[in-house]
C-alpha cells in the first residue's frame, strides 16, 4: 500500500515538471496544439527581443505561442544606446493568428559639455608671508590672515594688488599683471621686515683720536665718538690710527639699544707686506677681516707677525691662510682657487650703479660694491633673502635674493638720485700696494683702499691729500671739487729709490655722468666723512 502511494507521488511531481516545461517552450518551440504568434519589430532593427524573460531572437523575429497556454506576456526590446522597451500583451493570440509588435526605440542622450559661463573659470592666487599671520586685502578687499587662497575669473579684468599687513612690520604690496590662467595657482610669498626703532653705537679708543668708520663709510667720526640713527642689525665698525694697525669688528644693534665698541690699537713699529695673486683672478682679499681689493695685488702697511688672509670668489671655495710678516720684506702668495663641486650652499654676486654702495643681507651689513667687480658673498644657505643697497645722495634700492645650491645668484643695482640737488661728493681712493695713510689737508683719515662718502663740497675751498707708506715716496696733490661727482682715484706708489713721477695739479679729470675718474698718480679729494672699504 505504502509502495503504491509512493509512486503516485513520484508520478505528479513528474507531471507538474511537465507542465512548467510545456509553458516555457509554448514561445519558441510548442509540442502539439494550436498556437499563435507575436511578429517582433523594432525601430531600429537589430535589438534584442524577448517574451516572459525568454530570449525569441533579434528583430525582426517571430515568437510562437500556444493560445491554450497561460494567458498574458510581457515583451521586451533592448537594444545598446536606447532606453530599454517593455509592453505587456494580455490574453494569447488566436490560433493561427499573428499580432504584431512594433517597439519603437527611444536613444539614451548623449550628455552635451556645457561650455562655461562667462567669469566661472577660476585660477588662484596662494598668498603666504613671513611670518604667517598677516593681514592679506586683494583689491581693496580683505581675504583674512595668511596663509589663504583668493580665487580670480581667468577671464576677469587683469591685473591685481596684493597687501599684506601686520602690526609691528612693515606693509609689504605688490602688484600682478595679468591673471592666472584656468586651474593655474600663482603663490605669492610676503617676506615681512619689522619696523625697528634706529640705535646708536659709542666708539672709544686707545689712544684716543682714531678715525673710527661705520659700514665701510656709512658714517664716520673721530673717538671717542657715537653713531647715531643705526638700523638694527649687524654692523661693522673699522678704527685706524697712523702708527697703529688697523682694527675692525662686528657689533650688533638692537631696536633702539646702544652697543659699544672700545679698540686698543696696535703700534706698527716695524711693517711688511703681501703679495697675493690667485688662480683665477679678481677674487676678493680680506686681510685680518679688511678688506683689500682684488687679486692680484700687494696689500702693505702690515704690521710684523701673522695675519690671517682670506680670498673669496663666486661659485669656488672660500681660502684662508694665516701668513707671517717680516719687516720691510714682501711675503709673496699665490693660490689656485677650488671650483665648488656638488655644494649644498650658492653665492650671491651684488653691484651697484655708482659703486660705492653699502650692502646689507636680511639687515646684516656685508660690504661695498667695489669698482671693478661684485662685492662677493659666498656659501650662503638656500632660500630667499632680502637685500638692500644704501649711498649717500641716492635713494635706498631693495630687492629679494633667491638663493639656489651651487648657483650664483646675481643683484645689479642702479641707483636713483634721491632727487635733491647735490651738495656733497664721494670719492673711492685705492693705491698700490695698499694699507696706504691718507691725509686730507694734514689730518689723517685712514688707509686704502678708502671711501669718501656724503662729503659736503665748499666749492671755494682747496682740498689736499697725500697718501703716505713706509718704503715708498709719499704722492699729493690738490685741487677743487664739485658737488654730486663721484671720482675714483687709483695710485701706484713708487718705492724709495726710484725716480718720483711728476705731481702737480695739471692731470685730466674725466668725468662721465658726474663721475670723475683719476689715473694713476693724481690725489684729489674733498675732506670730512671718509670710509675704509671692507
């Protein structure tokens, strides 16, 4: 009995397979019947088509169904780049009979680039100062503290004045021509300079009336004396007595501080000299922290002992040597100069239009733009510097340095009038050797290689100067002198012994845009406010 119930069982589960199967097959390939049909179009041709999820081909195609079969379907075209197509059919078609189906495809858009508005493409200014936190208007507009991005239309009206401002700095401004292009950001960086109270510095010596000279010339008194009005910042004050070595040191100067400087000056009983020449040429000479010119040359006047010497010039080593003075002897150098390979630091090369200017790095006082070549300022650390100018009679000129590894980076000023009429003079005075006093009108001022600078000029007084070394005949000269000339004068002392080449007033000034320039021999200066060229 169980047996047979069983294969009942078996039976009906067999027959609803049947069935499922019978109704499946009704679309493409129905097995005894009557049937119908679904013709299939489309437009455009070639979509896929199905009935009940049941693939019937590609239209154009038939699809045949039973008209006993389940009624209802649901038909379906798809076809790549249209919206899908789907219609339901209810009941089933007669027998023999054929119903039309006709999808007409309706095309996915193409999504078509919006050309942008006119104004909406934005490029960007990316304002950062040091240091950080300062005030930032573009236009007239404020944009908040530093660092901030300020976003322009690429297309908008060109050109645009960025200040940047806080309190207990300077203002610093600039304007951009132009804009940026669309995506493009410019970076705009703010190098900040405090505003600083001037200080001042007191000289004092032994003994005491010594020729005391601010930043190669700058300023100049007698000791004991004060210098006023100094920038804050490191500065360099030289004192030279006749009869004594020269002294030379670094004093820094805070906002509205006063620093000291007391010199105990050396006598020079008995000198010497150094001959120094390099391999190339034209590198400066520092001789005990003074500086002396260029190679090749003879620095003189120097005391007996050692003396430490270094030479300096761009993109090659820096070169010390200590070398020993012998009395009335010439110590003779020659160095060949080692070109920088691979350096972690760069050099900065500074000149000036007049020369004469004194050089200030980040507000450190570095030296003088000589005549004939830069002032040289060697391993510097990479980054940005300021870099400011100053001379008498002229107008301040500033700039920002970038200083890259192993390249040199190069500041050539011309300086502007500072549009006053003139009522001084300066004057650069070198001789050969150097280390030479110079006298003006009997009182001595220091020694060469030497600057005059914010000379006031009587033009109704005669000036007399002589240059004076140990071992060599003594040059003068005197003559009259106008206001706004710069001259440069350049001696060959001649060695005792030896015939004395003519002096007299008779020799040619050429003077070029208020430039005078003396050759060899000829000694004509103005007095007061004399500078020794570091």
């Amino acid at each position: 009995m169980k047996k047979n119930i069983l294969v009942l069982i078996i039976i009906a589960i067999a027959m609803i397979g049947i069935v499922s199967a019978e109704d499946n097959a009704s679309v493409m390939n129905p097995i005894g019947g009557a049937v119908g049909y679904y013709d299939i179009s489309s437009t455009p041709s070639g979509a896929a088509a199905s009935v009940d999820g049941t693939s019937v081909g590609t239209t154009p195609t038939t699809a045949t169904l039973y008209v006993t079969g389940s009624p209802g379907h649901t038909v379906t075209v798809n076809k790549a780049g249209y919206e899908l197509w789907s219609q339901y059919y209810a009941g089933n078609p007669a027998e023999g009979q054929h119903i039309a189906v006709n999808a007409v495809l309706v095309p996915i858009p193409t999504p078509t680039p919006t050309p942008p508005s006119p104004g909406s493409e934005k490029g960007y200014y990316s304002v950062t100062s040091s240091p950080s936190g300062g005030s930032v208007t573009f236009d007239g507009t404020n944009y908040g503290l530093t660092p901030v991005t300020i976003s322009v239309s690429a297309t908008g009206t060109p050109g645009h004045t960025i200040t940047v401002s806080m309190p207990g700095y300077q203002t610093w401004s600039q304007y951009y021509s132009g804009n940026p292009a669309a995506g493009q950001t410019i970076n705009v960086i703010a190098n900040l300079n405090p505003i600083t109270v001037p200080g001042t510095i007191t000289v004092s010596s032994n003994p005491s009336g010594a020729s005391a000279v601010l930043d190669s010339g700058y300023d100049q008194l007698t000791t004991p004396g004060t210098f006023y009005s100094v920038s804050p910042g490191w500065h360099t004050v030289q004192v030279s007595k006749s009869g004594y070595q020269p002294y030379s040191t670094s004093v820094q100067v805070t906002s509205g501080g006063t620093s000291n400087v007391y010199a105990t000056l050396t006598p020079t009983q008995q000198t010497g000299s150094i001959s120094i020449s390099s391999n190339p040429v034209g590198a400066s000479i520092y001789v005990d922290t003074i500086y002396q010119g260029e190679t090749n040359q003879i620095v003189g006047s120097l005391a007996v002992g050692p003396h430490a010497v270094l030479l300096k010039k761009s993109g090659y080593k820096d070169y010390s040597q200590t070398v020993q003075v012998n009395s009335a002897q010439i110590t003779y150098m020659t160095v060949t100069l080692t070109q920088l390979v691979n350096p972690t630091t760069g050099d900065l090369d500074v000149s000036s239009t007049p020369p004469g200017a004194s050089v200030y790095l980040n507000g450190a006082y570095q030296g003088e733009t000589p005549v004939s070549v830069p002032l040289y300022i060697t391993a510097l650390a990479p980054g940005s510097y300021s870099v400011v100018l100053k001379k008498s009679g002229y107008q301040d000129y500033s700039t920002t340095a970038r200083i890259v590894a192993g390249a040199t980076a190069q500041v050539s000023a011309v300086l502007q009038p500072s549009g006053t009429t003139p009522t001084t003079a300066s004057a650069e005075i070198y001789s050969q050797p150097s280390g030479a006093d110079v006298y003006i009108n009997n009182a001595y001022k220091g020694i060469t290689p030497l600057s005059f600078d914010n000379v006031p000029i009587d033009v109704t007084k005669t000036y007399t100067i002589e240059i004076r070394m140990a071992g060599y005949k003594p040059y003068t000269n005197s003559g009259s002198i106008s206001p706004g000339q710069n001259i440069v004068i350049n001696a060959a002392l001649t060695p005792l012994g030896q015939p004395t080449p003519t002096t007299g007033t008779s020799l040619t000034w050429l003077i070029i845009d208020g430039i005078a320039v003396i050759g060899a021999l000829l000694i004509m200066t103005p007095a007061m406010a004399l500078k020794r060229k570091k």
